[in-house]
C-alpha cells in the first residue's frame, strides 16, 4: 500500500477541491506511477471537456477519454492559463489519439484528476476496472511462492530402502544350445500376455465324479451339568438314648448259697490263696516304685545352672539435691498398691544447726531424678506409716512427739505417674534460675496431734493397728465394724506407748465444733489441706496410755521400736453377726462421720487378740509387755509389769519385726547383734547371732523365703543370713552397697520375677537393689524346715537353760569351795605378812643401833618408811 | 464253705487289708467283706478291667494267660486273682 500522505497535504486538496478556483498548482506528491500525472481542473476546463465533477466524472465512472487534438488545441488557447499545461510533454509526445482522464475522488495522489501518460497503463486501467495505482501492490501480495533449495534431512535413505531397485547387476546368463554353438544369438522382450502359448492356465472347475468327503471337522463342546431334582423326608422323630438307668445284677440269695457251697470255688480258693499272700506280703515289706534318688535332691531345677547371679544388683538410686541434702534417712516405706512407689522420710542430722523443713518424700521408678510428691511436716519426721486399709493416708510421729496425719487422695496422680507435670522432657542443669525448678507438688499435713498430750520425746514408731479389730479406752480389744484402720499405736522413748483414735471423739464433738470454726479460717489459706481429719486437728488426744515400769527396778523402759501381733479374724465366729458386718462394710465411711464408740457400745469383744507386744528400748533390752490397762484394787489404772525383759542388745535396739510367715516369730536388731524370738518361749531369744564388729543398723525378713532375712551394717553392708544354712555367720555379705551406714532395709515384692530391697543411708540416699533368684526363691519344704529350725532352737535353748541351772548350781557349789579356800589363803598371806613386817622392823633397829655405834649415823631414821 | 471262710480269714489278717470282694467270671459279686455300693462298683469296673488285660496278654501271645494282676495307685493297691470262672479282688493299703 502506498503509504498515507501527510494530512497537510491532504487537507490543502480538500480546499482545493473546495475553492476550485485555485491556480496555485500543488508539486506532485513524490508517490505517484510514472504512467500517471496528476493534474487539476478547472471548473471551467472541466466543462470544455466535459469532465466535471460528480456530474460527467464520477466515482463509478471515473474515466474520461480526451482527444488529443483538443488538449492541444485547449494548450494553445489559453497558453499558460490552461490546466494542461504542466502535462504538455506528456501530451505532445503520447503516441494515441485518446488520453485518459482519470477523476480520483479520493485524492490518492493530492489532486482530483490525473492523467494517464502511457497508452498501456490506459489499456490497463480501462480493461481491468480496478485501479491501477492497487495494482501493482496486489501483484506483489499475490506471488506464488517460489520453490525452495531441497534441503536434506535424512528422508533420502529412507525411500532408498523402500524403492525397489537394481541392487546388482543384471546377471545374463547366455544359453547356448549344443548343437548350436556359436550362433549369434539375440534376445527380446516377449510380453506373457501377448502369445497364447507361452503359459497354461488351469482353470478351477466342479468336478463331479468325485467329492472329498470332509474326515474332520473342527467342533466344540460343553459340558453341562445334569442337575435332576428330587427330594426326601425322613422322619422326624428318632429314638435315641437319653439316659440308661441299670441296676448291678446281683445274685439272689439262694444262688449265692448255691454257689458257695459249689466244688469249684472251693479248689479256685485253695490254688488262689498261696499268690494273693504272697503279694501282699511283698508289699507290706517294701515299695517298689519309691524312688531313692529322687527323693535325696533338696533343691529346685534352677539351682543348677551357675549363671544366676548370687549378689544384690543396684536397680536404682533416688537422691535429691534439694531435699536429701545433709539429711539422714530415718524412715523407708513403699507404697502398699503403686507399683514402684517408695516414701523416704528425712531426718536432719544431729550436727545441722539450722532448722530446715522437713519433708517426707515420694520417689517413683519412672522418675530417678526427682521427687514426686512431697509431704510438708511440721518437723523432723522418724517414723511413718501407711493406712493399710486406705493408702492415701499416711501417719507419722515427729521428732517433737507430735503424731501427724496426712492426706494424698487428691495428689495421688502425682505418685502413680500418670501426671505429665512430674514428667520433665529436658532439664537444663546449668540453668541458674532458681524460678525454673518445676515445683514438685507438696501436700501439708491435715491434722496434728494436741501439743500437750503429745510425746515428749521423739517419737520412733508409728503402726496403725490391723483392720481386724480395734482397741477400747482401756485397751480391751474389740471387734472393727467397717474393717478400716482406725487407731494407730505409737511409742517414744519417754517411756510410753499410745494408742490413738482417727475417728471423731464422742464427748468432745462440741469442744470440736468450735475449734473447726477457727480451724476454717486457716484452712482456707492452705489450699491442699485435706477435710478428711479436720476433727482431729490440734484437738487430737491418745486413747489411752501404756506406760512400762521397770521390772527389776524402779522406773521405766524408754521403748524405741515396737512389734504387735497382726491379729486375723477367725471366720467361725457367729454367722450373723459376720453377715452383719458384711452389710456394714459394703459402705466404708469417711473418717469424719465416724466416731470412736463409747464403751458401753455393743461391739463384742473380741478374746483371741493377743495384746501383749515386744518392744525394744534404747539400752538394748527386749520387752515383752501387755498393754490391757488393769484396774487396781483401789480402781487405779495401771499397766501391769512386763512379762519378761532380756538385755540382749547392748545399745539401742533399732528394728523389730515379725516374720512374714511365722506369727510368732520376731527378729529384734540391736547395737552388734540381732535375736530371733518366739512369741511362746519367755526363757530368752531362740537365735542369738554372735557379736558382730560393724554394728547393725537394721534389718528386714525376706518377704518370700521365711529362712533368710537381711541385716544393714554401719559400714554400708548388707549381710544375707540363711537360716537353714548357717547360723553363726551369714551366708553372704555384700559390702559397699551404700558409702555410709545403712539407716533402713525394707523388701518389697514388685512382681513374680522381681523382688527389691530399699536400702536407705545416712546422706539421704536411697538405693533400690533387686533380689537375686536364689534370694528370693524359697527352697522346697523351707517353711517347715524352718519351723522344724526353730523347734529345735526352742528345745537347744531350753535345754541350755536346764543345763545352765544345773551347772550354775554346780558352779555355786566350786565357788563356795573357791571362797573358802580362798579364805584361807589370804589369812595364811596376813600372818606372812606380819612376820615379814616384824622381822623387817627388827632389822631397822639393828641398823639404828650398829650405825649409832660405829659413830656414823647422826639423826634417827624417820620411822614413816614402813612397808605397807 | 469252710474253703472259703478260711481263706478270706487269712487274707484278711494281713497287714494293711482293707476289702476283699470274690466275683464270678461275669462280675457278679459273691461274697465280699465290703459294703453293697462299694462291692458292685468294684466288681464291675474291675471284670472289665480283667477282661481286657487277659485279652491283651492272649492276642500277644496264644499259649499265655493271665495269672495275676496288680494295681498300684496313690492310696491303695489292688491285687486281682483271675480265674476260669471266678476272680478275688483284695484291696490293700500299703505300709508307707
């Protein structure tokens, strides 16, 4: 397309066109054919030729043939006025007749006419009625395209390998007949089509003489299952045994007489007797399928093998920084029903001159680290006890004499492991921070016995009674309703033993009243104060008092540590009164709505509880007492005098405790010995261990074997002592188990496989060991072989005691021969004496008077140099 | 009948006795120093128990018979006498 003109140009020929009278002749836009000139008409020229606008020329037709002559004719005319003026070369020298006149209304080259100069672009433009100026534009657009190079990408070879061609030369083969050899031969083309007689064709045809006669044809086949329908009835009912009843056949009278009499029983009698003796006879002498060897083998299968480890393995250790420090362990308990549970009381030691708060503290196997749950106590605690009925209640005696009670039932969850608090994902031990210590829990206890009717002294065992029965104010045993523990028994080395009620007094429930008005207000600032004993708290006073005069003299026995028979109820007592009780103890009531029952109640009396218990005191003695309070004639209460007294011991005695599985028996620890007793025997201990040089810090039986029991040293030691096998030295020592001496064994039994012993020592620490198998599996038959030891123990000691009194009487007979004689010489060693003094006095007299004779002697010997 | 009484009268002065029963071949009880339940109860269990291992010994070995049987168990022993048509049953307890 040409390209547009400038508007200017454009604009000026619309005025042009517009004026029309306009000479000033526009310069011809630079964009024009050369086969065409514009020009511009005049109006007036328009009419001579007969061109005007819109009238003779329009769009449609647009062209205008002029003669020649007449352009020329026009020229001379007008001369230079004429339009056509610029164009006379062109028109002096066009070849034709005709010029064209081309009426542009569209201004294509700025002007309205143009004139053709050449007669072909004439041609041109009349023949074909589009414009002539588009045309050349068109012919550029609407070139064929023309073929390209052949460029060569790879297609060649694939024809090659497709084409069929001459792959090699055509192989002639000249055929040269024999009899013609040598004749010149020529070939031709010869087309198979053209001659008849260059080929045969058979055509197919029916033939019908002959069929072929198919042998095989190819068939399929499935198989169907018949199925035929039929069907059956049987009948319903069919007879079947349901019971058969026989009776034996018997022989009727008669028959049997018959028989009896018969000659053939009596021969079958005669030839069966002589074996029928024989055979018994053999078995009265001796038995033939009793096993000897067999029965010699003592121990158990296991025992063989020598892999099982004999010594006390450490399973784990629990300290705390915060709490153990510079503490001394007192007390150890594990928890009756968690698993893996253990509660350590902590002691200041005597050196500690600043007073620290004591805590009672749980430690969990699921946590070594750290504590789990801590009991506040208002001091130092030495002993402590769990509730055997309710393990969330925990008794403990204080170093002031104060009994305490506590209450854990809403902390429990802390101890059984399942809070995710007591769990510590990571602890940055070198973070200085004291505020990011994770708090371990601490529950404060709920009630604390009256000051005044406390101990005086600390007080060091601390037991509640069985749940089978419970004790009056003077101490007669009585049946327990609800089969809860109720009273707890205490003693002290100011010479009493008490016994304690947790239930609401009677008499005082008024006094009480008031005192749990003030005891609100406090109650609410301490928000983990159990209500369980809130009765009792402050107010609390003993049931009564045991106190243990002396027996041999005057004044009493300091008991540090007690053991009381645990008492089970029969069950052949009456049965309604047992229904009764079942009734009463499906709803175990709190301990706040119980009260302690006066004693005109009706709770029978229960006779079979033994009441009277060992204690050891801090000399080291062994008593045992009963602690029924007597009425006197005049209507006194007091305690009767112990029954027996030994001074085994020679320091203080620090462990009781009753074998597991002998009611009876008792183990009693004390300075550098220990003593088994049995409860019958009053003579003196059964078993008693020879002086060790370590002293004995405590001791604990086996909970599974009943012959092996373990003693703690000061040294850090435990000694195992197997009662079957030896006596007077134990069957191993395990040394260093802790650094210090070992202040508290308890044993526990965990699991079937998995038994522990709590070792607990004078840092704070403790250690739970787990128990070897040998140590913990019981040999066959070792309950009665130990009672059997101990029998023979009794009857040992027994007897030394016959032979002792004989012997002693004999030994009074030689020692009063002894002092006679003795008598004797010491007046026959007087006499010599005097002799001696008489003789030795002459001599002096002698020498005063020689020397006074010779003249060298000037003074007199003093006479105070006698001989004495 | 004197036969008999004598010899039951042995037997049962042995040490450590404690029943006789005499059966015939069928396991019906004849004479017995035992109690009615007892005696029957016996009888019967141990005809079958005589059967069978006079059965056992004949199919191992056709000449052979069974002459006696002893039956020891935790309590007692049982000592059985069999016969063509009659066996005696002694029940013993053993000394130890």
């Amino acid at each position: 397309m040409p390209p547009k003109r400038s508007k200017s140009a454009k604009s000026s020929a619309g005025k042009k066109k517009k004026g029309g009278k306009t000479q000033s002749p526009t310069p011809p836009p630079p964009d024009h054919p050369e086969d065409i000139f514009p020009l511009v008409l005049t109006s007036a020229t328009q009419e001579l030729f007969g061109c005007r606008t819109d009238e003779d020329v329009t769009r449609e037709n647009p062209y205008k043939l002029l003669k020649k002559d007449d352009i020329i004719q026009d020229m001379r005319m007008r001369a230079t006025v004429s339009d056509f003026t610029p164009a006379r070369q062109i028109v002096l020298d066009y070849p034709e007749e005709e010029l064209l006149l081309v009426f542009d209304r569209d201004f294509t080259y700025g002007v309205s006419f143009y004139l053709v100069v050449t007669p072909e672009a004439k041609e041109r433009m009349l023949k074909p009625p589009e414009p002539e100026t588009q045309e050349e534009a068109e012919t550029e657009i609407n070139k064929t395209p023309e073929p390209k190079e052949w460029i060569s990408l790879g297609s060649e070879q694939e024809v090659d390998e497709e084409s069929v061609g001459q792959t090699r030369e055509k192989a002639l083969q000249y055929v040269r007949l024999q009899r013609e050899v040598g004749k010149a031969v020529s070939f031709s083309d010869c087309s198979a089509a053209d001659a008849k007689e260059h080929y045969l064709e058979c055509a197919s045809y029916q033939d019908s003489r002959f069929s072929i006669t198919q042998m095989q044809r190819d068939c399929g086949t499935q198989a169907v299952p018949t199925l035929q329908s039929s069907s059956a009835q049987t009948h319903r009912k069919f007879l079947r045994n349901l019971a058969i009843q026989y009776v034996p056949r018997v022989f009727s009278k008669e028959e049997v007489e018959s028989i009896l009499q018969s000659e053939s029983l009596n021969t079958f009698c005669s030839t069966v007797t002589s074996s029928v003796l024989l055979a018994l006879q053999q078995e009265v002498i001796t038995n033939v399928f009793f096993d000897e060897l067999k029965a010699l083998s003592t121990e158990e299968d296991g025992d063989w093998s020598g892999k099982v480890s004999k010594g006390l393995s450490l399973h784990q250790a629990f300290t705390d920084q915060m709490y153990s420090k510079h503490k001394s362990v007192g007390s150890v308990h594990w928890h009756p029903t968690i698993h893996g549970v253990i509660a350590v009381a902590l002691k200041g030691k005597q050196e500690e001159l600043l007073v620290r708060p004591a805590f009672i503290v749980f430690y969990s196997f699921s946590d070594p680290s750290n504590p789990q749950l801590l009991l506040e106590c208002p001091d130092d605690i030495f002993a402590f006890d769990f509730c055997p009925s309710n393990p969330n209640i925990i008794v403990g005696g204080c170093s002031n004499g104060q009994v305490v009670l506590w209450d854990i039932s809403t902390h429990v969850t802390y101890i059984q492991g399942t809070q995710p608090s007591s769990k510590k994902a990571s602890v940055n031990i070198f973070d200085l921070d004291d505020d990011a210590v994770i708090k371990t829990p601490a529950v404060r206890h709920c009630a604390v016995s009256a000051l005044e009717s406390s101990h005086k002294a600390p007080i060091t065992d601390v037991q509640w009674l069985p749940p089978t029965f419970e004790v009056t104010r003077l101490g007669a045993p009585v049946e327990n309703l609800y089969n809860i523990c109720v009273q707890v028994v205490t003693c002290s080395p100011d010479c009493t033993v008490m016994f304690w009620d947790v239930r609401k007094p009677k008499i005082l429930s008024h006094m009480v009243t008031e005192s749990n008005q003030n005891g609100d207000q406090t109650a609410l600032n301490t928000p983990f104060v159990s209500e369980m004993f809130k009765h009792l708290d402050r107010t609390w006073k003993p049931l009564f008092r045991v106190s243990l005069p002396n027996i041999h003299s005057s004044g009493e026995y300091a008991p540090l540590k007690f053991s009381l028979e645990h008492y089970t109820c029969n069950s052949s007592t009456n049965a309604e009164h047992s229904d009764e009780n079942e009734a009463k103890a499906e709803v175990t009531p709190e301990y706040s709505q119980l009260s302690a029952p006066s004693a005109k109640s009706g709770l029978r009396g229960l006779d079979d509880v033994n009441t009277k218990f060992y204690a050891g005191t801090d000399c080291g003695e062994i008593i045992y007492t009963d602690w029924k309070i007597e009425k006197d004639d005049s209507g006194h209460l007091y305690n009767s005098k112990p029954l027996l007294c030994f001074r085994t011991h020679h320091c203080s005695v620090n462990t009781i405790q009753r074998s597991p599985f002998f009611r009876d028996i008792v183990l009693t620890v004390g300075n550098c010995n220990f003593a088994i007793w049995k409860e019958e025997v009053m003579d003196g201990p059964i078993i008693l261990s020879p002086n060790s040089e370590h002293e004995c810090t405590a001791g604990c039986w086996s909970p599974t074997r009943p012959a092996v029991f373990f003693i703690g040293k000061e040294d850090g030691s435990i000694e195992v002592w197997n009662l079957l096998e030896k006596i007077s030295e134990p069957m191993h020592v395990h040394a260093h188990i802790t650094n210090t001496r070992i202040t508290c064994i308890r044993a526990w039994t965990a699991a079937p496989k998995q038994h522990f012993l709590a070792v607990a020592d004078d840092l704070g620490m403790l250690r739970i060991i787990e128990i070897p198998k040998t140590l913990y599996n019981p040999s066959r038959k070792e309950s009665s072989n130990v009672q059997k030891r101990f029998g023979s123990e009794t009857d040992r000691l027994q007897d030394y005691l016959k032979r002792g009194g004989l012997w002693e009487q004999g030994l009074n007979k030689q020692e009063a021969e002894k002092l006679k004689k003795e008598v004797e010489s010491e007046k026959q060693k007087s006499k010599k004496l005097e002799v001696n003094r008489k003789l030795y006095s002459d001599f002096l007299a002698l020498e005063e008077s020689q020397l006074r004779h010779t003249g060298l002697q000037t003074h007199t010997i003093p006479r105070s140099a006698h001989i004495h | 009948m004197a036969e008999v009484e004598e010899t039951l009268k042995r037997i049962q002065s042995q040490k450590g006795v404690q029943g006789i029963i005499i059966a015939n071949s069928e396991g019906i009880p004849i004479k017995t120093t035992l109690d009615n339940s007892s005696t029957v109860q016996y009888a019967a269990l141990i005809h079958q128990l005589v059967m069978k291992a006079r059965s056992t010994i004949r199919d191992m070995d056709p000449q052979n018979d069974l002459t006696f049987l002893r039956v020891r168990s935790k309590k007692n022993e049982i000592m059985i006498a069999p016969d063509k048509d009659y066996f005696l049953i002694v029940i013993q307890n053993p000394s130890d």
